[in-house]
C-alpha cells in the first residue's frame, strides 16, 4: 500500500484523534475511510458521516449521546467560525432570529 504524508496543525491532529476514537478505530483507519468515501462521492457533504449498514466499525451508526454529537460538531467547526459565534445566543435568541431587541 503506497504512504502519504500530510501536514496537520495540532488542532486539525487533536480533532482527528477524538473523531477516530469515537468510533473505536486508529487515526489511519478513519482517514482512509473518510478518503475513500470523499473520492467515491465527490462533493457530498457528509463525506465523514458512516452510512448506515456496512461491516466496517467506521459505518456503524452513531451511539454516542446527543450532546457529544454537538459539541463535536462544534468542535468540527473552524476557529474563526466558533468566534463568529455570539455568546449571548441563547439569552438573546429571539433578537439573532428575529431581530427583536436584545434582553440585557
């Protein structure tokens, strides 16, 4: 099998690492599988969604708790996105939603 090396920042590495042990599998595993379906269906957009019946332990479905789903989708989520982020959002929902005015 031929070798590819890539460069990760520390935080694309530490994200990876979390994905890859959510689903009970090594970093190397769960890059080729999120390659392989990346080439198989160009442009989808859950490429690193498991399908829902496969034999490999990468397309089991998702057992992990709601809450663990969210915050690794946050997580998922690039830096300068997250901080785009307002942190009053839940106070505040109906003025970001329907631009009523903020409660203090």
């Amino acid at each position: 099998m031929p070798t590819l090396t890539i460069d990760l920042t520390d935080e694309i590495q530490a994200r990876l690492k979390r994905l890859a042990e959510a689903q009970g599998v090594g970093e190397p595993e769960y890059v080729r599988a999120i390659l392989g379906r990346a080439l198989t269906n160009p442009g989808s957009p859950s490429v690193a969604d498991p399908p829902e019946a496969s034999s490999s332990p990468l397309d089991r479905p998702a057992t992990k708790p709601i809450w663990r789903r969210a915050v690794d989708a946050g997580l998922a989520l690039p830096a300068e996105e997250r901080a785009r982020i307002p942190r009053d959002g839940s106070a505040n929902v109906d003025h970001y939603v329907y631009g009523a005015p903020k409660a203090s």
